[in-house]
C-alpha cells in the first residue's frame, strides 16, 4: 500500500511577488482509497494537484509531500532496496521521477500533440516510466556498469533496438488493447494523433486510459468528469473504479459535481476553501454541497477561527 502524504503544504505562484495559492493544505490519499477534493472555482484544487505532480508554475515554500510505499509497490524492482528506498520527499525530485514512482496527474484541459500517435505516445510514456524507474531504484554499486547494452537488439530484430526492460511493440499492442476493452473504448483512435480534434469527452477517456496502462499508485484526476455526456460519463466512471479495484490505484478525484461520484463512491470528501481543506467528511457531505453550496462551510470555518 502507497500513501500519499500532503502537511501543510504552501505555494505560490513562480515568480517575483507571485499571489499565495496553497495556504496550509493537510491531505493523505492511500492506494485503493477514493478521495473526492471538491470547492469552488479558485480555490486551489488544480494547484495541489499540479504542485502534487511538480508542474514549474510553482513554488512550494512551506510543508512537505511525502510518498511512502511498501514493499507490494516496488515487488517490479531488481535491485536490493534499502530503507529510503520507500520513502520518497517528492519535493525533491522531477516532475518525471515522481511518475516514475507512481503519482499520474489527468489534466483539467488535455494538451492535443499533432504528429504524435495515440499509440506511440502511449508506449513512450509507458517505457519512460519504467526507465526512469530502474534509475531511481537502481543499486548504487551496479551504476558503474548501467550504460553498458544501450545498442543492444533484443530477440526480436523486428522489433527493432530496445533498451532492457522496455515494452517491445507487439507486447504493447496487446496490453493496449485490454486497457481500451477494460474502458470499452474504440480503436480507431490509436492511430490517431494525440487529442488531435478528440472531443472534450475523448480526450478525458484518454487520460484514464493513460492511467490504466501506467498502473499509478495514486491518481489525481482533475475535472475527469466536466463536459462527459451520461453516457461517457459511466464509462469514464467504470474505468475509474477499475483502476482502484484491479490496479489498487488510489484516486484523488476533482470535481465540481455530485454526479460523478454516484458511480465512483468517495471514501472521503474534502472541500478546499482559500487554499486549505476547511472541511472534510464522508460521501454524504457531497450532497450537502450539492444541495447547499459552500456558504456554510464558509460560515463554520469563520465561527471557528
Ligand atoms: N500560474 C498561475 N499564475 C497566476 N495565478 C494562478 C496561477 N495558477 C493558479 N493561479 C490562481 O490561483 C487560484 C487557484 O487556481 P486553481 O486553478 O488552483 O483553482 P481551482 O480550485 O482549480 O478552480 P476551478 O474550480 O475553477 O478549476 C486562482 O485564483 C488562479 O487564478
Ligand atoms: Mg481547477
């Protein structure tokens, strides 16, 4: 089990006198939870999760965030691991490294890359990680001689140099094709370039089809849910819920609407205020929002403080 730890967490934007966004935030999402982070337009809940993911915008200047695995999350890794080697001060390390160790960010707005198929991106994206992963958890004694097969052909000179470990391309084609019917997605889109001219709907679907095939240990999904029409909407849904049933992924999911989260349960809400969590509660505090907004949490962290 993965956790992901969030103390106190304060940032601002990257540069000279750039505003305060993230004043305090106190958040930990594990593997297999669902989280719901919801709040009004404004508040801070794509910065957490872009400062989550290491997005340069940032400045992180106080608090810390911190992602513990056990020994289930690295069972893929060849290397004798030591005791720092579960965990990991993500403030430290790349945006790219902190994917490496499990930590998938959707995006509000899906970038579109012409010239760059679904499918070749995907399974660059997919050989990075793992790449990335061995060097993170790569022995210290074996780094001498790391560089040594970069021009190696594998067994199958069809497939062209690969480094070791990486995915070959039938290989891939057929994980593919289990993540697209697990999230009962058609095909033509893979020869597609990336987004390209993909509907708003589209384009989410495919960043939970990122996240199948990367197996994250914790996701955060930013507004996966804006813009799906009801049916997309269950479908989108249904892929969420597998990524935490068969993966284990734990899900921080943004979202403005209860909707959403009548196919995909929360196991917590939160409600972020000024860029804190001023409130936190089970499913039902989610249709409380819905039916009467956020003014009262707003009253009782007034009363409080
Ligand atoms: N790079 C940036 N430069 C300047 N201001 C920024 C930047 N990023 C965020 N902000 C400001 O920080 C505040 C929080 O923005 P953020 O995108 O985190 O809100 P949000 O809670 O995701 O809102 P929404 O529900 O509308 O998506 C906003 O006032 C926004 O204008
Ligand atoms: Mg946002």
């Amino acid at each position: 089990m993965a956790i992901l730890e969030i103390n106190n967490l304060h940032a601002e934007v990257a540069e000279e006198g750039g505003e305060h966004i993230l004043r305090g935030v106190d958040l930990e999402v594990a593997s297999g939870e669902i989280h719901a982070l919801m709040g009004p337009n404004g508040s801070g809940k794509s910065t957490t999760a872009k400062v989550i993911a290491g997005h340069p915008a940032y400045e992180v200047t106080d608090g810390e965030i911190v992602l513990q695995l056990e020994e289930e999350d690295v069972a893929d890794v060849d290397a004798d691991l030591e005791e720092e080697d579960y965990r990991w001060n993500l403030l430290e390390l790349e945006p790219n490294e902190r994917a490496a160790l499990g930590i998938f960010l959707g995006f509000q707005y899906p970038a579109e890359i012409e010239g760059v198929t679904m499918t070749s991106f995907l399974r660059q994206a997919l050989n990075a990680k793992r790449e990335e992963r061995e060097e993170l958890f790569e022995d210290e004694d074996d780094e001498a001689d790391a560089d040594e097969d970069e021009s190696g052909y594998d067994s199958s000179p069809m497939e062209g140099p690969t480094d070791e470990g990486e995915i070959g391309v039938a290989e891939f084609q057929q994980l593919l094709k289990g993540k697209m019917d697990l999230l009962d997605m058609d095909e033509k889109f893979m020869q597609r370039y990336l987004n390209a001219g993909f509907s708003g709907g589209e384009k989410k679907q495919n960043e939970v089809l990122q996240a199948a095939l990367l197996e994250p240990a914790i996701a955060v999904l930013d507004e996966i849910d804006s813009g799906l029409d009801i049916d997309r909407l269950q479908d989108v849904s249904e892929g969420i819920n597998a990524l935490r049933d068969e993966q284990g992924t734990g899900i921080l999911q943004i979202t403005h609407y209860q909707r959403i989260l009548e196919y995909v349960e929360p196991d917590h809400v939160h409600v972020m205020l000024d860029g804190q969590i001023a409130k936190s509660g089970g499913p039902e505090l989610a249709n409380e929002l819905e039916d009467e907004g956020y003014d009262w949490v707003r009253e009782e962290v007034y009363e409080a403080a």
